[in-house]
C-alpha cells in the first residue's frame, strides 16, 4: 500500500474547510519574533546554568525556530533563511549528548529501589553528566547570536515586502500550506518505511514529524481545523516516539556498559537489561497499535492541489 492509498483511507477523519482570510504578514512576522525572542531568552538561561531543563527548553526553542524558518524558506527562499538555519542547526547538536544523559540518569535513579546492580552504571552517567555539563558550558558561553540576528533583520523585511497585500499573501499562503503538506508526507513516507519494532525507522518519523508538527503550529491561527486539541494530540504523538528513542538509547548505553564491567561468572545487570528490553518493546507496541493516529493530524494532498 502506497502513500496516497494509506492517506486515503482515513481521509474521512480529517476535512478541510475554506481557508479563512486572516492577516498572513502579521502572523508570520509574529512567529518569528516571538520564536526568536524565546530562542535568545532560553540561550540566556542555559548560559547561566545548563540544567535538564534548560537544555531542553533550549533545544526546543531551536527547533521551533527552524521549523519557522523552514516555513519562511518555502515562500521565499533566500540564502539568509539558509544560513541562519545551517546556523542554527549547527547550535543544536551541541545539547544532543548532554540532554539524552540527563533523561538517562532520571530513568535509573526511578530503577534504582528495584534494580540496586544499577547503582554503580549510575554512578558512571552522573560522571558523564558532570563531564558534558562542564564541556558544554564551554560552547554555550561562546554562542553568539549576531550574525543570526543580522539573518533574522534580513527575512524581516523580505517577508514584509512579498506579504504587502492580501493577494500576495493568499498566494503564498497556498504556498506555505502546500509546504506543510510535504512535511506531512515525509512523515507518511518515513511511516510506511517502518518493519515491525524498528525502533530506528520510528526514529526517523519522529525527526521528520517534529518538522511538521512546529510547521502546523506557526500557521495554526490561518486554519481552523487545526485545534488547540489537535495540537496537544500531535504533542502527545511525538512524545510516544520520543520515549521510545529514550529508551533505545538507555538499553543501548546500559548493554555497552554491562558488557565493560561484566566478568565470567556473573551477569550483574542482566535483571535491568531485561527490564530495560520489556520496556523498550512495551513502548514500541503501544506507539505500532496507535500510529495511524498520524492521519487524524493533517488532511491528504488531493490530486487537484498536487497540480
């Protein structure tokens, strides 16, 4: 079953009504502000102390950025909009090592009362934390946001030239949706890419599902079927898929580190490993189960609006 053919099918769960005419320019412009106030303020918290918290608020403020930008790119693609998310891009992969460690040390103390062989692989990822804290202190007191700024000066004015008047901004409204519906079907293609409890695939899902969920969300106020309960279930979405990447990631680091400290004659952590397994796989059969909730967030391209 092709892509369509699977949209199809649930087509009747989503319809999509008229496009109200709302003030495209105001709200676009706004987005960007707003996303890039919050993403300088969140990169002053995190100058100030990295915490599981900020790092996360952090991490989260960039992509809702970028996904901003990528909406921007769609109706006028200019190399600014590409170097301040190259840019940008470059800024997130910073907080990757340390933020999975923190949600790995938050899921063993839980373990630790029923699992107490996790004592000592806990205290190895309170090193590691302590190790990338420190390290990335380093990279974030050296992050400037000038040049990024200069970018953001620049899509200013460009988009406030091409939405100048409501024709202009119909037109690229329908280009900005049509963009969106891309995002979409790169979620649906990376869905039907998954074989049984890929745990990798689904990871891949959710990258691209991130990317479409924050596009959504910036131009949520144009479109109203997307609701404010839409969007928490889209949240809800993504979280399951997160969680089962958390998950990968702990069983995967947990067995690296068994394996370093195991001796002939004994398999110390082969309890939490198991239970690490049963967890992982729990996850995956709940998000499997559910995944078709994905047609319920965004209505299939009809053939008329892919011409």
């Amino acid at each position: 079953m092709n892509a369509q053919q699977l949209a199809t099918r649930v087509s009747t769960r989503v319809s999509r009504p008229p496009t109200p005419r709302r003030d495209l320019r105001t709200l676009l412009l706004d987005a960007l502000h707003e996303r890039w106030r919050t993403f300088r303020a969140e990169l002053k918290r995190c100058q100030k102390k990295s915490s599981e918290e900020t790092v996360h608020d952090l991490r989260v403020a960039m992509r809702r950025l970028m996904s901003t930008l990528d909406l921007l790119a769609s109706i006028q693609p200019a190399g600014n909009l590409r170097k301040a998310r190259r840019r940008l891009k470059k800024q997130l992969n910073l907080f990757g090592p340390l933020r999975d460690v923190q949600v790995q040390l938050l899921t063993v103390e839980k373990m630790l009362p029923n699992f107490p062989e996790l004592q000592e692989f806990y205290a190895y990822l309170v090193k590691r934390d302590r190790k990338l804290v420190r390290r990335l202190d380093v990279e974030v007191q050296r992050l400037r946001t000038s040049q990024l700024t200069k970018a953001i000066t620049a899509v200013t004015r460009q988009v406030d030239s091409l939405l100048a008047t409501p024709a202009m901004q119909q037109d690229k409204l329908a280009v900005a949706i049509s963009a969106v519906d891309a995002a979409f079907n790169e979620v649906v293609q990376r869905k039907l890419g998954i074989a049984s409890a890929d745990s990798a695939a689904i990871h891949r899902m959710r990258v691209a599902f991130k990317k479409f969920r924050y596009m959504v969300e910036s131009l949520a106020p144009m479109l109203d079927w997307v609701t404010s309960k839409r969007l928490r279930a889209m949240n809800a979405f993504q979280t399951s898929m997160g969680d089962i990447q958390d998950a990968e990631v702990l069983l995967s680091r947990t067995m690296i580190f068994a394996h370093k400290h195991s001796t002939e004659s004994s398999a110390p952590l082969a309890g939490a490993l198991e239970n690490l397994a049963h967890r992982r796989a729990m996850l995956t059969d709940s998000f499997l189960a559910s995944a078709d909730t994905l047609f319920t967030f965004w209505p299939p391209v009809s053939p008329r609006r892919r011409s």
